[in-house]
C-alpha cells in the first residue's frame, strides 16, 4: 500500500491533535511507512487508535508530558470530562458516568490492580512517571473483563524501557503544602537479559480548608475542629521486573512489588468528631510470573500467575481501649483491650491469586480469535470487622471473542464469557460492537454489552462504624443478589485537516445495583443498636433498578506547535428502591452524581537552538453541583492551571546520554477553596492555589530496541477498505 506525502503530513497532525506523540519523522515519511497510536483495551487485540471496534479515549505520552500531573487522580481528573474524584482517607472515591470506583476496572498493563476491599483502589500504587499512556473504554466490558467492568475500565500502561545497555533516571518533584514526590529507575539488559527496578515515594503535609465541623443535631457547629481536608500521608513502593528471552519467539518475566502508606491523623478536643488515637497504616505486596509464546506473525498465546495483597492496620499513636466483638456475642457487656502507643491492629487482609491463560488467531474469511481461561480465588481476614474473622471466593471463566471483518468498511467484534462463582453460580455475558467507515475522515459505532458484577466481601459481611458527625453504623447484607446491567452506546468520530471531533451517547441500565441505603434504626439487630446507638445505620441493599445516561463530546484541533480541546460530559441518573415501611418504590440518588462537566485545554511547544524546548500549557476542568442521598450535596467548581516543561539535550551531554527536564507551574491559579464543613460532602478537596516544580534528569547508554513480542497488526487495520 502507497500513502503519499501529502497523505503522511496530514496523519501527522492528526495524531498531534489526540494528543499523540509525533511519530512521523521526515525520513519515515519518505519511506511511506504510517504510524499511529495502537490500542488494545477495547477487544484485547491491537488495533489503530481509529480503527478500533469499541470506542477508546486515550490519554497519551505527550499529553502526560505536557501536563507534568503528580498522581493519576490529577491526570483522570484533568485531562478527561468523564472523571470526578473526592479523596479521603479511605481511598480516591474514583466515579465515571455516574457509577463508582467499584464499578470501574483499573488494570495495569492490562492486570487487575489489588486495592482494598469494596473496590477503593489505592491509586497511589501507580507511579506516574511510569505511565506511558492510559486507555479509557466506557461501559460494560464484563465479556472480557470479568466481574467490576461495569462503568468501565481504565488501564495503565507502563513504560517498557527498551533500552540495550544501561538506563539511570530520576526525577523530584516539590510543591506547596509540603507536597513531595520522588522517582528513581534503574534498567540493565543484557543479552537475553533484562531488569528494571523502580522507586516511588508519595508524601504532603495535608491540609485544613476549614475548621468548622458540623455535628449532627447541634444547632451551632463546631468552629475549632482540628480535622483536617486531607491528611498528612506518605507512601513509598519499590518495584522490580525481570524479563529472559529464551528464543527469539518466547519472552518469560517475573516482576514483584512493596508498598508501605501511612495516613497521620490529628487530634483534637472533641469526642466523637475530631479525637484519633490511631493512624491508618497500609502493607501491599505482590509477585507475578508469567510468559509470552509467538506462534507466527500473528498468532500468540500468554499465560499470567500473580498474587497481591493488601493489608489495612490502625497504627495507635495514644493508648486506646478497643472492644472484643468476638467474646462480647450475645451479651450486654463489651470488654476492652488496651493497645499502646506503635502498636497496630490488622483490620482487613485482603489476598488474591489469579491464573489468565489466553490466546490471539488469526483465521481464514477475515477472522481473529481471542479465547481465554481465568482463575480467581480472593481471600480476607478481618477479625474485627468481618463476622468469623475470615471469608473466601473463587471464581472461574471461559471467554471466547470473535473479530470480523467480511462486509466492507466495517469491523464486528462479538464476544462471551461464561463465569462460575461458587456462591452465586454461572453468569453468561455478552458483548457486541460494530464500527462502520464512511470513507476517511468518519467512524461510526455502536455496542451493546452485559456487565455484571458479585456482592465483595465487604458488602456481604461487613460490620463498621464510623465516627463523622456522630456514629454511623454500616452493615452488610447475606441476602444480596449479583449486579447485572445492559449497556448501549453509539457515537461518530469525524477527523479532518488537524480537527477531530468524537460524540457518543450511551444508556446503562443496572438491575439489582447494590448501594448503601439508610435503614431505620428498629431494621437492624438489636445487639448493635444497643452497642453502638449510631445517630444512622446504613446497609448495603440491592436497589430495584438504577439508570445512567448521557453523553460525551471531545474535541481536539492542533496547527503547527498548537493544541487545543475541550470535552463535556452530560450525565443523568436515576435509581429506585423498595419502601418496606410504605409498600411503594421510592426514587433515591446515585451518590456523587453531577449533571455537567467539562475539561478545555490549550497548549504550545517550541524547539529552541542548543537543545532546548520548552512547552506551556493552560488546563481548566469545571463541574456543576453533585448530588448525595444524606450529608448535603458537593457544591460546583472551576479550577485553572498553568504547566510549564524544559527539556534540555545539549549536544555533548545527548551523546554521552543525558537529558534534562524541569517542570513548573501553579495549580488551581483562581485560588478556589470549597470550605464546606467537615462531615458534610464537598465538590472538591482542593486547597486553593499551590505552586510545584520538578527536576528529572536521564541517562541511557545503548542501543533502544523494538518490542519484537507484540503481534503484528492485521493488515486490515492498516488499510482502507
């Protein structure tokens, strides 16, 4: 196939626009070789960006770049319209499209990352100076995916470093609020051989946008509260990775992490509201072998065995009585143990293993098959907030998935799992996707899928209370049933001359959703009314039905060393429960819910002489008021940055290896500050405006080599029909 100049410059600026690193150097030009960014999450499969089957958002390399963010909630958050996020101690409180982090798969490299139970993921596993770019597919994905896909899935894809030889970088990073962040890695490969060893560390002073603190039944709140937005916190993780290519078509590695987080918690004068005699304490771990054999040029088969585990301690800082739930069954009176000032108390030990056997054809009649064989066998202790201390899962699937491309100018890709739980039992999950070419600038698709999803370990048994403006009780509930839902999409993408503009609707219906529910105090057992006497007791309930709808718009537009974009997302809700006390449907809110919002960004890079090229960027992301069944709902917000990147290669320092890159510039520049009491729910735990900056420097010394591993695209995907 023979693309011309003029054909080679025009992609060129397209992928400038999404935001894609300029891949088409003059020399690739003239040899009529086209590169464009290839996705994998939507099917599994490598696909051009465009010419994927399941529509994909891609946040890329040079957009990670040029935003120089220091966590992954601030690049969803920032770079995308669909994300909102409201960090606490207990997590990121992550939401896409109306449904929340336990609804949404985050995987790296396309594994399941292991967070804590119920789904808060700790994002903070994630380095973001290792993330080489991340890929968004919206809705049900459980046909491929398995159980939690239901909102969506987000996956990490990490750098690779294919450096031959030697490869030292570090990079270290201040800002306000004594924000600190560190990265440090180390590659080697030799021969056959390959390591890369990685360093993160995490830390920030907290801070408090408010010192008033509401209090539940006062008729004044309090105005002297010592807690804080967010607390202090630091948390560091080392990771390692080994590869071995014992032929040239068989790539065998091992990799393995640690990961220690420490929230510090203050102390204050009033029980009940802002009075901690404890710390939250973090420990995760996880090791991974696995292997890749190349059949051909297009056929490939993988296999993956990893373990994680992620362990939840309070850390005492005072002496502190805590009650015995176990000997105190069936009595009135609670016996107190004490615990001493360092020493911990285990709250949940959550563990995973999971085997994923799978392989890729290429079949006659225009055909690619994916087929796959999973295990997944979750294990948690929690003596103090789970009834017997211990529970355990075991789940295991088959999936087959069909690409096909036999009607001109258009792709179907349709696929199934069959999954087995042990205690709910089999769930079949379809999933169809059509993608239609209408010449070259537009795309057409469409997909219906199923999701569904099984009640966590902590939505079944769990027993916690929780002090914020009062005692609050949560239950878990042995009589949930599985999440099933149907989700529908349908959207065109348009790109010419430098713009590109993609518009889809979707409409997710979850039957049975499970969410907390606030019960009458007479609902719950009697025991733990009379132990706790909570102000609201919460239980998790399947809701009769709850519906997400809405739309996405992105536009994108680059010339010469400009670009521009600007997303929206328009969402609507609703979601309806039985009223045992009335015998009627009562209509409640999807928690965290916000009508509109929107991201807009523009950005300008230029090469200088000497090796120097500088970048500058304006972001601003927006969202109207969230809505929330108790506590008030989180006001609207707008919030503006400034980024700025140097990136220096001298000539002597580029030939013996070294680069430069220095990063700054001001987040939040109008100084927005949602001072809502404490207890009740805010927009966004911004602290006003901070300043940052960052230093990296690099060093490689060898010959950089291609991935020879992946499979090879189909030559459809390439070419126009």
């Amino acid at each position: 196939m023979k693309i011309s100049f003029n054909k080679c410059y025009v992609i060129a600026v397209l992928l400038s626009v999404m935001g894609w690193q300029p891949a088409l150097s003059q020399s690739v030009v003239n040899k009529n070789v086209q590169l464009e960014e290839v996705v994998v999450t939507g099917t599994g499969t490598e696909h051009l960006l465009k010419n994927a089957p399941v529509q994909t958002e891609v946040i890329s390399g040079k957009m990670l770049k040029n935003y120089a963010g220091k966590n992954i909630q601030e690049l969803l958050g920032m770079l995308t319209s669909s994300f909102d996020f409201n960090e606490d101690d207990m997590g990121s409180q992550m939401q896409m499209n109306g449904l929340g982090n336990d609804y949404i798969l985050v995987l790296i490299d396309g594994k399941r990352i292991h967070g804590d139970v119920g789904g808060q993921n700790d994002l903070g596993l994630i380095d973001p100076q290792n993330i080489e770019k991340i890929e968004i597919v919206k809705g049900a994905s459980s046909a491929l995916y398995g159980s939690d896909a239901i909102a969506g899935v987000v996956n990490i894809i990490t750098k690779k470093h294919q450096q031959e030889g030697i490869l030292v970088e570090n990079t270290s990073r201040i800002g306000s609020f004594g924000d600190i962040r560190q990265h440090n890695g180390f590659g080697l490969s030799i021969g056959r051989w390959s390591s890369y060893t990685n360093f993160q560390l995490q830390h920030s002073d907290g801070w408090q946008n408010t010192a008033t603190e509401y209090t539940q039944g006062s008729e004044t709140p309090i105005n002297d509260s010592r807690n804080k937005t967010t607390n202090r916190h630091t948390n560091w993780q080392v990771a390692e990775r080994i590869t071995y290519t014992p032929a040239k078509d068989i790539e065998l590695y091992a990799e393995g992490s640690t990961y220690w987080k420490r929230i510090y918690r203050v102390s204050g004068k009033y029980p009940h509201y802002d009075v901690y005699t404890y710390d939250l304490q973090y420990r995760n771990a996880s090791a991974a072998v696995g292997g890749k054999w190349k059949l051909n040029k297009t056929d490939v088969i993988t296999l993956d065995v990893d373990w994680n585990r992620h362990a939840y301690y309070y850390y005492f800082t005072a002496n502190t009585l805590v009650e015995d739930y176990e000997k105190s069954k069936g009595t009135i009176y609670y016996p107190y143990f004490p615990y001493l000032p360092d020493q911990t108390e285990l709250q949940s030990d959550q563990q995973r293993t999971m085997v994923n056997l799978k392989g890729v054809f290429t079949l006659p009649y225009e055909n690619q098959l994916s087929a796959g064989l999973e295990y997944r066998y979750d294990w948690l202790e929690s003596p103090t907030r789970v009834v017997g201390g211990t529970v355990h899962d075991n789940n295991e699937a088959a999936y087959v998935q069909d690409e096909f491309n036999l009607i001109p100018n258009t792709n179907i890709t349709a696929g199934l799992r069959l999954n087995h739980n042990d205690e709910f039992g089999f769930r079949l999950t379809p999933k169809v996707s059509v993608m239609y070419r209408i010449g070259n600038p537009l795309r057409l698709r469409a997909t219906w899928s199923q999701g569904f999803k099984t009640p966590t370990t902590k939505e079944l048994y769990y027993r916690y209370v929780r002090q914020m403006s009062g005692t609050y009780l949560y239950l878990g509930n042995l009589d949930l049933t599985p999440q099933k839902s149907n989700y529908y999409s349908i959207g065109g993408e348009y790109t010419w001359n430098g713009l590109s503009v993609t518009v889809t609707g979707y409409y997710n219906k979850v039957n049975d959703m499970i969410a907390l529910v606030t019960i009458p105090n007479y609902d719950a057992p009697a025991e733990y009314i009379v132990q706790y006497d909570p102000v609201k007791t919460r239980q998790y309930q399947n809701i009769e039905d709850a519906k997400t709808y809405g739309a996405d718009v992105n536009v994108r537009y680059a010339w010469k060393e400009w670009a521009m974009g600007l997303g929206y997302s328009y969402l609507d809700t609703e979601a309806n429960t039985y009223d045992t006390n009335h015998d009627r449907m009562h209509q409640v809110i999807i928690d965290g819910m916000a009508h509109h919002k929107g991201n807009v960004f523009a950005t300008w890079n230029h090469s200088f002489l000497s090796g120097y090229r500088m970048g500058v960027g304006v972001y601003g992301k927006m969202s109207t008021k969230r809505y929330y069944q108790i506590n008030g709902n989180g006001k609207g917000y707008q919030i503006w940055r400034l980024a700025t990147t140097h990136d220096f290669a001298p000539k002597k320092s580029s030939k013996a290896g070294m680069t430069y890159r220095v990063e700054a510039g001001i987040d939040n520049i109008f100084n927005y500050c949602d001072r809502t009491p404490h207890g009740l729910h805010l927009g966004t735990t911004t602290p006003g405006t901070t300043l940052y900056a960052s230093f990296s420097i690099r060093f490689a010394k060898g010959k950089k080599t291609s991935n020879k591993f992946n499979t090879n695209l189909n030559q459809s995907n390439y070419e126009e029909n």
